[in-house]
C-alpha cells in the first residue's frame, strides 16, 4: 500500500503552507507593484490595489480557511476529510488561480474558474465527512459560509469582467465579511476549550445560546448591509451592536491567567482586533492577521493610521506597514514552514 506523502497527508500542512508562501510573496509584488511600477498591472480590475485585496481576500484567506477546516471537520466529526490526491487536487486548483490571475483578461478567467472550481471542491471535501456523520445541522452554518466565500468570489469576477465596478465592490466586501464571520466560528468552538486546557476545570464562562443566536442574527443583517446596501447609518448601528455584544462575551471569557499562556493571549488579541474593527467600522486594516501571530499587530496598527495620514506621509507609511507584514510572516515561514513538512513525531498519520 502507496504511503502518503507528508505534505499532503491533512489538510492542514499544503494550505497553511501555500498561505503563508503566498502571503509573503503577494505582499512583495504589491509592495513593487506600489512603489516601483504601478502600471505593470494597471490594466488588473482596480489596478495594483485591486489585485491585492483580491488576493488577500480570495486567495490568502480561502487557503487558511481550507487548511483549517479540513483539519478541524475531521476532528469534528471523526471521519476523513481530503488527503494525498484529491487534496493535492485541491492545492492546484488554488495555486493556478494565484498564477493565472496577472496574465490579463484571458488570465483572470482561467484563474476565477480555477478559483471557483477549488471553492466547490473544498465544500464537497467538508460536506462529505459531516454528512456521513450525521452533522449536516451541526455544521451547516460553516459550509454555508464557505459556499457564499466561493459565491462572494464569483460576484467579484462577474464585476470585473463585466467592467461594473459596483459589483465587484459588493462581492468584496462580501468576501471580507464572510472570512470575519468564519474566524468568529473558530473563535466561538476554539477559544473556550483552549482556555478551559489551559486554565483546568475552575474555568466556567457559562452557556449563554441566546448571545451566540443573537450575534449570528446581527452578523448576517451586518453582512446584507455592509456588502449589498448604501445604508451606511444602519450599518454603524449593527456594527456598533456587534462590538458591544461582543466585548461582553470576551469580556467572560477572559481570564488574567490566559497570559501565561502565549498563543491563547494570541487569539485573546485576534478575538479584540474584530471587535475593534466592528466598533472603528474599518473592518480591512485589521482583518485576520492578528489571529495568525502578534507580531503583526504591529502592521495591523500601521494600517489603521494609514488613512488618518497626509498624502506625503502615505507611501511610506504603508511601505511600513507593509515590510511589517513581510517580516511577521516571513518569520512564521521560516519557523512553520519546515514543521509542515515534516512528519509527526510520534509517527501517526495526518
């Protein structure tokens, strides 16, 4: 019997490998694209800066959620998610969609049809083990989401090979608010459990079902506004709403104790940036990076003030924040890059 190979034994070790490559690499060309030669992808939908939110938030982020989620569902429901072929599958399909993207019109369609093709698989590869487990309700908000990621993605290309701007806006920031929601799911199952580890049984945050239901309640309507509507008033007072409900559920969560403990202080601070974006309604600048290390809270800081600065003072803030970015992730590749490919130590699959 053929082993499998290592990287490609969960899903986990090709995705946050690809992730963490490509945030590295997609942060440089922008950087060059920015500052050296805008032109180069001036004929890309949105020019240099639209190929980069493309890239962060259907390229970046999909791989992140796909490593994840295909650990996590197989944890979930204690069946097999993708591994060796169809997950390699899987991994080329969003890797063509990262290189045929600049090559022009007849590139962007190559690389959203690659791209839309990875997004149906990866719903069918988590579908498939909760479905066999009998989790289809369990789970059905996560594979919603991730189906309304891929359809988010398809809006954005409908938009940008239409030349109808409006709707390529729409499914951005569609596409943004939908990876939010989704690290709010891994906040909702992970940080509560972690803590409890960690801090043993005298740790009790208490259940409270009428707070997730709510907060689920005002996430969608915040999601229907923000991306489909110009209702910009209604949209602060969900955003508003979301951060205070929010901060209280962090707020009992919380314990002192947590600090000792490093990388739970780390999604303590990622689960904070959120609910400063919900509460700044500037929901960009400080996406997911902060749940990925605190390091690049830094970047996130850099990029908040980014706009509140003169136009002077803008190329090199954001040349800043961007070397920022460089420097935390390049750090999280040179230390995890090597672990992914290796096996585990005690020798087990996966």
């Amino acid at each position: 019997m053929r082993r499998t190979p290592v990287p490609l034994s969960l899903g986990f070790r090709p995705f946050f490998l690809l992730a963490l490559i490509h945030a590295v690499a997609a942060m440089g060309v922008w950087a060059w694209f920015l500052h050296r030669d805008p032109g180069l992808v001036a004929g890309f939908p949105g020019g240099a800066a639209g190929w980069h939110a493309r890239e962060m938030v259907f390229g970046y982020a999909p791989a992140m959620v796909a490593g994840f989620l295909l650990t996590a569902v197989r944890n979930w429901t204690g069946r097999d998610t993708a591994t060796g072929r169809p997950l390699a599958v899987l991994a080329g399909l969003w890797l063509a969609g990262r290189l045929a993207g600049p090559l022009g019109a007849g590139g962007l369609m190559v690389s959203g049809a690659a791209d839309l093709a990875f997004m149906v698989g990866l719903v069918i590869a988590l579908a498939r083990p909760v479905m066999a487990a009998g989790q289809l309700r369990q789970q059905s908000g996560v594979l919603a989401k991730v189906a309304l990621l891929g359809i988010s993605h398809g809006l954005w290309l409908a938009g940008a090979l239409g030349e109808l701007p409006g709707l390529r806006q729409a499914g951005l920031v569609s596409g943004l608010l939908l990876v939010i929601a989704l690290m709010l799911v891994v906040v909702q199952r992970v940080l509560v459990f972690f803590s409890r580890r960690a801090l043993g049984d005298d740790y009790d945050p208490g259940e409270r079902p009428w707070l997730d239901r709510t907060l689920l309640a005002l996430m969608l309507l915040f999601w229907v506004l923000a991306a489909f509507t110009d209702r910009e008033g209604a949209t602060a007072l969900v955003a508003g709403a979301l951060a205070l409900l929010h901060a209280g559920r962090w707020a009992s969560w919380f314990r002192p104790g947590v600090l000792a403990h490093h990388l739970l202080a780390v999604l303590y601070l990622g689960y904070a940036w959120i609910i400063a974006g919900f509460a700044l309604h500037v929901l960009a600048p400080l996406r997911w990076p902060s749940l990925v290390s605190a390091v690049i809270t830094l970047a996130a800081l850099v990029r908040v003030a980014t706009p509140l600065l003169a136009p002077a003072a803008f190329p090199a803030a954001m040349a800043t924040a961007q070397a920022l970015w460089l420097l935390a992730f390049g750090g999280l590749l040179a230390g995890l890059g090597p672990m992914l490919l290796r096996p585990r130590v005690d020798g087990a699959p996966g």
